[in-house]
C-alpha cells in the first residue's frame, strides 16, 4: 500500500536543526518534527554529521519525547557515505558505502596531525565511519579557530598529496595530484570534511526519495532545509529528477546563488527579521509548516 502525504522535509542538521554554537537540538525542535510526523509528513535528515551524532542529539530526545510506536525516521549521514532507520526502539542497522571511505592510514595521519598541532582549536571526530572530520572545541574562539583551520586544511592537503590521493578543493584540483579528483577537503563553519568526491546531498537526496520509495512513501513535493551553498544540492537533484521542491535557506548571508529553477526560501518569507537564522529559522519553518497542515485540515 502505497501514501502519498503532500509534502515531505528533508533536512540539513548542523544550523538549520542543531545550534552551532552548542551543537544540540532543543526541544522545541524535537516536539516539532514528533508532532510533523504524527500528521504523516515524512521527516529525513541529510547531514554530513556521523550516525552517532544523529542517535544521541535527534535519535534519543525523539524516543525521550514519546515517539510514537509506527513512526519510522530515516537518518543520511555523511553526506550518503551512511545511512540507517530508527524507530520508538532504537536505531536499526547502519548501512556504510564502504567504497566511499577515506584510506585508513590517512585518517589515522589527520588524528595524529591534530593531536600534535591543532588540540587547542579542534578535535578529530572519532564517530565517522567513512568520512575524516575535524569539529571546532567548543570552547575555542572563532577567530582563533578559523586561523588554525586554515593551517590546518593546508596540512590535511599536503599529507592527501604525499599519500598519493587526489584532493579537490572548492573544485579546483591541486596541481601536483596530477589531476587526480579522488577526495575534497569541504571546510564549513564549525569543521572540516574530507571526503569521497562522490559523497553530496545530492547523494543523500536520492537515498532519501529511495528509501521513502520503498516504505511506499511517495510525497507530493519536498522541502530540503540547509544552511550552505552545498546543501542546495538537494534540491537540484530532486528538481532534476522531476520532483517538485522549494529549499529554505537559514543562512542566506552566504548568498543565494542565482538560476535556481525552484522556489528559494528565507526567514523574510515568514515576515522575520534578518537575523533570525539556523535552528531559530528552521524552527519558525516547522512551526509554519504545521500550522499549514492545521489549517487544510480544518
């Protein structure tokens, strides 16, 4: 048997769900995508975040909150390189492309590389099953930080080189890779991906209409939420291929780029001021969203 609900979310974590500045989702959040979900709006999350992030800060409040015993939430992590369900129990089985995972004795090189010279500014993400990350201390000053990553990224490029792995960044391959295209180093705010080139939302978008294809979940428009330029990749794949999709955008200081053939959406949309950004916007999205559904169904 097979639903079609009108819309479906598809969602960036880290800015438009988690705070960056305390990495966690409130509960107002939480009760939100509960309460969606109840109203038979499929929710899927598309992060670069590890599962182990997804299970203890969206996973685990979800279950605490009273998620519902039918409800089934699928989680794309690290960028479509992982992937698992989970539901009022717990998580189900994480499945990991292991085709698209970094060389281990290159992740083993950037844990050491941070732990001899970076350990004041960042720290290596030990829950990546397939991508090698470095996160900003929390307690580490944001221009310091940026500093450091900077040197940091430079040294991450010259290990891939001395490594024999090609490296992109900002899509430009590094000269002395002979051209080679096999893995990027995706600074963001808060960290650092290395990763598979083959790894994208736009990845994770196809996983997701995929894995809603197969729970015979087929939405009648989606609405992907991120935060940066990358994350309009979801909503390019799924325009593409012949789905209706508008983005929200929580952080459109970066700029929205131009030519889009969809819908792009703001904080201003809803009447909010410029300032309201990541979670603060991405909550007053899922307010807005179910208030619609309160609406048609009255």
């Amino acid at each position: 048997m097979s639903t079609k609900p009108p819309f479906a979310l598809l969602l960036d974590v880290d800015g438009p769900i988690a705070s960056p500045v305390t990495r966690d989702v409130s509960p107002e959040i939480i009760a939100m995508f509960l309460e969606l979900s109840a109203a038979g709006i499929p929710v899927v999350f598309n992060t670069g975040r590890s599962d182990d992030f997804i299970k203890h800060e969206v996973m685990d409040p979800m279950i605490a909150a009273g998620m519902p015993s039918a409800l089934r939430i699928h989680a794309i992590c690290e960028k479509g390189a992982t992937w698992f369900t989970f539901d009022s129990t717990g998580a189900g089985e994480v499945h990991l492309d292991h085709k698209l995972a970094v060389p281990g004795n290159f992740a083993e090189e950037i844990r050491q590389l941070v732990g001899a010279s970076f350990s004041n500014y960042m720290f290596f993400d030990e829950t990546k099953r397939a991508m090698v990350s470095v996160e900003q201390n929390l307690d580490a000053i944001d221009a310091d930080y940026r500093r450091a990553q900077t040197q940091f990224d430079e040294a991450a490029m010259e290990a891939m080189a001395r490594l024999g792995l090609g490296v992109h960044r900002h899509g430009v391959a590094r000269p002395d890779t002979n051209g080679a295209t096999d893995f990027r180093i995706d600074p963001t705010i808060i960290s650092t991906d290395i990763e598979s080139v083959a790894l994208g939302k736009d990845l994770g978008a196809k996983r997701a209409v995929g894995l809603l294809a197969a729970d015979g979940i087929f939405p009648g428009s989606w609405f992907t939420v991120g935060d940066s330029r990358t994350d309009y990749a979801m909503a390019d794949w799924l325009a593409v291929n012949g789905h209706e999709v508008s983005h929200v955008d929580v952080r459109p200081g970066d700029g929205i780029p131009s030519g889009k053939t969809y819908a792009i959406l703001t904080a201003a949309d809803l009447g909010l001021a410029e300032e309201v950004i990541h979670d603060q916007a991405g909550l007053a999205f899922l307010r807005h969203w179910h208030a619609l559904l309160g609406a048609s169904a009255s």
